[in-house]
C-alpha cells in the first residue's frame, strides 16, 4: 500500500505550463487528462464540437492537427490556478486547411479533480 497523494491543482498546471510552453499538447492529454475528460467549446464554434472521453478528445485534437498547414505564431500563458481550476490564455496564429488563416485569442480553463483534469473548457 503506498500513500502517494495525488498532485495537488498548483502541480496539475505547473506541469501543464511545462508541456504547453513546448506544444507537446498529445502529451498533455496522454499524461494529465482523466479517462472521461469532457472538452467544452463555446456553442456554435465553427471549428470544433464537445468531446466526451480521452480517445474522443484526443481525436478532436489529431483531426484539427492534421488540417493545419502553418503555425505563424503560438503562444500560451502561465496559468492562473484557483481552487480546484485554472486557466491559461492561448493566441494562434495559423493556417488551417479549407479556412486559410485565422487568428484566435482564447482562454482555456481546466478543471482538476484526484490529480487529473477532468475538464477542458474554451472561451474564445
């Protein structure tokens, strides 16, 4: 029997930052994300629907990967930890297939419950 906690909210996103700061977002999902994380987009996005499920998240994220031609800029914010959320500010810059170019400023805003994220939410 081990008496490991699970990392705390603070440790969740300082090792989100880590990962974030160097785009390795498949393995934000892979290492932080719980089985049955839900991804939320503002309604009516016109790029991406709700995901419910690490497989079905992780597809969402391969699909759009896949239709980006060119990343002109990428950057994300530290995070801003509260309670058991926080959340990061992400501006792109990119070339995306079938919508040329587009410029979007969002917030991403998680929810971390036993030392995973159990919920992605984006504001843009």
């Amino acid at each position: 029997m081990t008496n490991e906690k699970a990392p705390t909210t603070e440790e969740v996103a300082a090792r989100f930052n880590d990962l974030a700061q160097k785009e390795m977002w498949f393995e934000i999902q892979d290492e932080l994300f719980a089985d049955n994380v839900k991804s939320i987009e503002p309604t009516n996005s016109p790029y991406f629907r709700n995901a419910e499920g690490k497989s079905s998240v992780r597809k969402k994220g391969e699909n759009w990967v896949k239709r980006v031609e060119a990343a002109h800029r990428l950057f994300t914010t530290e995070p801003v930890v509260s309670g058991n959320h926080f959340a990061v500010g992400r501006e792109l810059d990119i070339t995306v297939q079938g919508l040329g170019r587009l410029q979007i400023n969002e917030i991403m805003l998680y929810e971390v419950k036993d030392g995973q994220i159990i919920a992605e939410q984006f504001f843009y």
